[in-house]
C-alpha cells in the first residue's frame, strides 16, 4: 500500500517524534519513519492510530490511483513565491461527516460574494469549541443566523443561551437559547 504519511506530516510541520508522540498509545520516531517510507508494512491499525496523531483521516493517508493530488508549483513566504525545496502534493479536500456549507450571496463583514464557507457542526456539550468564531445558528421555522459566538451563559449538555454578534457594521447582539447545534467556519473557499 502506498502511503502518504510522510506528506501529510511534513504538510502540518511536524517531526517523525511529533507524530510518534501523539499516536495512542504513544510509539516511536523510528517506527513512523519505517512506516512512512515502507520498510514496515502499513496495516489498517497503524494507518488509523497515525490519521488520529495527524488529525486527518485513514484515506487521507492512503494515496489512491483515482484520487488526483496537487502539485505545490510554490511556497509564499515574507521572501515571495519559490519553488518548494522538496516535491510536495496536496490532497483535494474532501467532505467530513457532520460538514455543512453556507454559500455568501452578498458581501457582508470579512466575506465576499461568490465565497463558500465549510461549517463543522457541533452538538451542545461541544460549543465551547465555538467561542470567538463565526457560527451558523438553526433557528425556528427553518432559518438561520450566521455571526460571530462571543459569548455563553450556562454552558453543560444543554446549549444554554448563546450571545451572537452577527456580520457587518452596526449590527446588535442577538441571544438564542438552547440551540440544536451550531456550526463554525473552518473552512473559506473563495474564487479569484
């Protein structure tokens, strides 16, 4: 099986003690590297444990023959645009259980029309997770708010109330109580 651990990692800036250090239960730099260049055989556990340490998924690691990777053609940094000092490929995102979209229609705050925003949804006992972010919210009747989580009153497993400073200049605060689940931003897809 061909494998992509190595790319991944060093995609995220992390050394083979990093990974080997976050796998659970915990192993060694020298088994990632063997894992990662072949000489140790890569089984369905491994791929797993090492996903969990990279914070991606299995198939995120598995280089597939269907599946088209980037090419990085370049790295920008304070210095410009240069080509990358290795060969390095990105693997096309691809949706996560849980993930809503919301698309922008019109721009509004930091948003842009034409954007599309990847949203994570969250289940109460999780909107911590949420604070100081953008959030889409479900409300009655179908719809919804989109705005920033500033704040929460009697976290827990119930959602409590949910202090919400939606988009733009001028906008007022709004509470909703005991929401579903909220959604934050985690991804921006924009077009240019």
């Amino acid at each position: 099986m061909i494998t992509a651990i190595r790319e991944v990692r060093r995609a995220k800036g992390l050394t083979l003690d990093d990974v080997a250090r976050a796998c659970s239960p915990p192993t060694t730099a020298q088994t990632i590297g063997r894992l990662e260049t072949g000489t140790r055989t890569v089984s369905v556990g491994w791929l797993n444990r090492i996903a969990d340490a990279l914070g991606v998924t299995a198939a995120d690691l598995v280089k597939l023959p269907t599946r088209a990777d980037i090419p990085v053609a370049a790295v920008l940094d304070t210095s410009g645009a240069h080509a990358p000092r290795r060969a390095q490929t990105l693997a096309p995102p691809a949706p996560a259980p849980g993930l809503v979209a919301v698309t922008v229609a019109q721009g509004v705050g930091d948003y842009r029309a034409g954007d599309e925003l990847w949203c994570e949804t969250l289940a109460p006992a999780e909107f911590g997770r949420a604070l100081n972010r953008d959030v889409l919210v479900p409300r009655p009747a179908g719809r919804f708010l989109f705005a920033r989580l500033i704040g929460r009153e009697a976290p827990g497993d119930q959602g409590g109330k949910l202090h919400l400073l939606p988009l733009g200049a001028g906008s007022r605060q709004q509470v909703v109580a005991d929401p579903p689940w909220v959604a934050p931003a985690i991804r921006l897809v924009r077009a240019l």
